[in-house]
C-alpha cells in the first residue's frame, strides 16, 4: 500500500535503533536497541500504552494528583517518550524534563515520532545524574526513572547518593517511580528498596505474580514517597490490568526485602543480566 509506514534503522550512541511500525494498530512504532524492545508509542492515542510496566507508572501518575491537574515531572531515560507523551495528553499544561544519555537516540526519536506542539516536553541529551544535579531543590512532583545502558541499570543510578538526589529534586508530597528488571531471589529489586527507603518513608512494588514467585524474569516498578502511598487503589488498577500485577507493601515488602542493604558508592553494580531471549526480538 501507498505510503505505508515502514521500519526504520539508525546507529545510535548505544547500538543500533529500529522503528518498527505496528501492522495491526495505526500510528503505533515499537522502539528496538539492538533487538531489545525499548518503547512503544502510539502517535494518534498517547494514552494507549502497549508495555505492561508504563500501564502500572501511569496507574501511579493518575493517582498522584485530581484528574486533569498539571504536574512538574522529571524522567531520567527517555527513549520513545512514552510516559512523557502520555503525562502531557492526561495533564495538560505539565511541565516535563528529560534525560536521554544517547544523543543519537534522541534526535532519531525526535526526527520520526515528534511531540505535538506545545507539548511542555523539554529534552536534554544529558546522563540522568547531571539533569537531576542541575534541577531545582523540591522542583518536581515526580521523578520517573527508568535508564537502562543495554540490558542494565547503570551502577551509578542504584546508589543512596543517587537516591539522596532524587529526594532533593522533589516536593514532600512527590512520588518517585524506577522501573527494574529482575528474577528471583530479587536481590537487586530489594536492594533498590533498601537505598531508597534510606530516603523515603514509604515504599511499595508492582509486579507481575510469576515475576514475584521467581518463575520468570521481568519488570518491577517501585514506587517511593515521603507521605502515605494509595497503595489499596493502585491495587485495584493493577489487578485489572490485561496482565495482572500485585502490589507488594507494608510486612510483604520487608519479608522480601530481608537482609538486604542499602546500595554505597563503592559498591555499586548494574541490575542483573536478565536471560538469553529474556526481552530481544528479531
């Protein structure tokens, strides 16, 4: 047919970028880095959301504030822009930042999937760390982290410091947001917890059961926050979702947490190497 999308490739700073379009929904592209699934973005729907981990983010960004009321967000790790294109069209007049490490990546994103004008978007080819040094003391109602360099969260962004400063950026009613990726015994995932409970009162993970039961790996996201978390509502959300997630908090979250320690500069690693086939496609 006459102009119909077709897939796109383009070396960037991490590898090498695919766009492919999806066949069976219009205006729908899948962002791939080296056959690792990254993004996906529908350009006439932005509150359509393909990836069952930006369903669960977006459960927590509709329960951060009234419906329609404009937030100040920050994501460090932009990729397609997912969740900022949907923050903008659920909130308008928000005011987003992000940071996107690979350069290349984000001028490719920009070039093929603009932003509707006006959007309140504002990028900066910068690591997620330098953004948030740079940003205003309590500036943010959120902070959705969510950097992978490959298959890895970088050492740096798992640490109490990196934690400290995510905390400085946001308000006191702020919600902070990581997406991580993890199989059992979830050591990584309960060592997030431990650095980030370093700085935040109250904390909270979402995740799919068999994720949870160590029967596969795959995303978890945890959420933080100084003030009481809605954890009975997103829940619900979550339950109701096509791929059903639990929400882990309270006693749950410190039998998971067990023994684990907070996370210091010196002895920072990535996130685990997840499984052969885990997350690439062809």
């Amino acid at each position: 047919m006459e102009n119909e999308p077709i897939p796109v490739t383009r070396a960037v700073d991490s590898g090498t970028a695919k766009l492919l379009p999806d066949i069976d929904r219009e205006g729908g592209w899948l962002l791939t880095v080296d056959g690792t699934p990254q993004s996906y973005v529908d350009l006439l729907d932005a509150t359509h959301l393909e990836f069952e981990y930006a369903r669960r983010v977006a459960h927590v960004l509709d329960l951060a504030a009234p419906p329609q009321q404009p937030l100040d967000v920050v994501h460090l790790g932009g990729g397609a822009l997912t969740l900022a294109r949907y923050a903008a069209a659920t909130r308008p007049g928000s005011r987003q930042r992000v940071a996107e490490g690979d350069a290349a990546l984000l001028a490719f994103v920009e070039e093929r999937l603009p932003l509707p004008p006006g959007s309140g978007i504002s990028l900066a080819a910068v690591d997620a760390r330098e953004l948030l040094d740079a940003s205003p003391a309590a500036s943010a109602d959120a902070v959705i982290a969510d950097v992978y360099g490959g298959v890895h969260v970088p050492a740096h962004l798992t640490t109490v410091s990196y934690a400290r400063a995510v905390g400085r950026v946001l308000r006191e009613r702020g919600v902070c947001l990581l997406n991580v990726a993890d199989a059992a015994p979830l050591r990584f995932a309960a060592s997030q917890v431990a650095t980030f409970r370093t700085v935040f009162e109250h904390m909270c993970l979402v995740a799919e059961p068999s994720v949870l039961r160590g029967r596969r790996f795959g995303n978890i996201v945890l959420v933080a926050s100084r003030e009481l978390l809605p954890v009975d509502e997103l829940a619900r959300r979550a339950a109701s979702d096509a791929f059903p997630a639990r929400v882990v908090h309270g006693p749950a979250l410190e039998r998971l947490v067990g023994a684990a320690e907070p996370v210091q500069d010196g002895a920072a690693a990535p996130s685990p190497e997840p499984p052969d086939g885990a997350f690439t496609i062809g």
